[in-house]
C-alpha cells in the first residue's frame, strides 16, 4: 500500500485498486502512468495491491458468521473500509481473465463491502451508503477485443460489477476502459492506451 499525502490542491482523494501479480505486466505500466499522472497534478491519493498487501478474497467460517452485523477479523478489510471513507473517487486496474474480473477483485467486493457499512437491506430493497464516492472507474486489459466482452461474453465488467454490483453500494459515475488485444498490441498502440490512462485519471 502506498500513498501521496502531500496535495498542491484541493480536489477528492483517489484509491486505486490494483490487482495484478507481475510487475512486468501491463497492467502495471497503467498503474505506473495513473500514479504519475496524479503525482504530477498534486492531487491525493492511495494505492492498495491486493496482491502485494497479500489479501486473501476467502470468507472463512469464522468471518461468515459476522456478515449479518458487517464485522471482520481481518485487519486489511478494516484498512480498506478505511482508504473508502476517505475516498470520492476509486479506480480499479486489473486483467480481464476468462472474460470476467480477477478472483481476488470479487473477493475485494465480497469481504470489504460488508452489510451495514456499503449498503443496507430495506423493505424496499438495498440501499447503497457508500453514496460520497461520485465515480468509479475500471480500467482492464484483455486479449480478447473488447466488443466481443461486450456482445458475447456478458458484458460482465459493465453489467454486473459496475451496472449492478457498485450501483448498490450507492457509488455513481461508473466507467469502464478496456485495452484490448493487450498480447497483439504494438508500443505505439500501447503508448497512446497510456495517454489515455492519463487523461481519464486527471478528469
């Protein structure tokens, strides 16, 4: 986990959530280039690696058995909930992997975003409490182009994590960029994603 805490300006605190095993992927070039983007405009924020930090995305028996009161036994998860309270903006980078999000990421949603803290049940349904975050945004790679996630595998990043999942939880101003055919992708091609990283991230 990493940090800049020293603003020159005032705007909303940013967590980036990666989630990425090889620091030669990249997906680590993407993170690299949101970091110095925000570094470079003096704007806040906060970098947890899941795999870094060596989360673990299981529920064990004894974690389960706090879900109805949204407790934890495990130290990240309060950390987590933590950097969120303090976040108005969250950005997601990780691989697409068999047409969906990494384990370790629905694990993230699974064990952090715990009943009580990110939403509420009601007689009308969930009421989502996580409503200061105003934008989320996953950035992802691919070998497969990202029309064919979109049209013939489910759509899952846009439909069920940010359309149905983070809808929920309240956050609002929900995007998805995909880069894909990440394998095939020339340096030029590679570059200009970077550019783009760029710009999304200081919007």
């Amino acid at each position: 986990m990493t940090s800049n805490s020293t603003p020159t300006k005032t705007t909303g605190r940013t967590l980036i959530v990666y989630a990425h095993p090889y620091d030669g992927s990249f997906n680590h070039a993407v993170l690299e280039t949101a970091t110095s983007a925000l570094d470079g405009a003096g704007r806040p924020y906060d970098v947890v690696d899941l795999y870094a930090d060596g989360f673990d995305p299981r529920y064990t028996t004894e974690e389960l058995a706090l879900f109805s009161e949204g407790g934890t036994l495990d130290p990240l998860v309060s950390h987590y909930q933590g950097l969120i309270e303090e976040a108005t903006r969250i950005i997601f980078i990780c691989p697409i992997w068999w047409d969906a999000l990494p384990a370790i990421v629905k694990g993230f949603i699974d064990k952090v975003m715990k009943q009580n803290w990110a939403y509420q049940l009601t007689s009308a349904g969930v009421k989502g409490l996580l409503t200061h975050v105003q934008q989320v945004l996953v950035l992802t790679t691919s070998t497969s182009p990202t029309w064919y996630l979109r049209a013939f595998c489910g759509n899952y990043v846009g439909s069920a994590f940010l359309g149905a999942a983070i809808k929920q939880m309240g956050m609002r101003g929900r995007s998805w960029v995909n880069f894909g055919g990440v394998s095939k992708a020339g340096r030029e091609q590679r570059a200009k994603h970077l550019n783009r990283v760029t710009q999304l991230v200081l919007k």
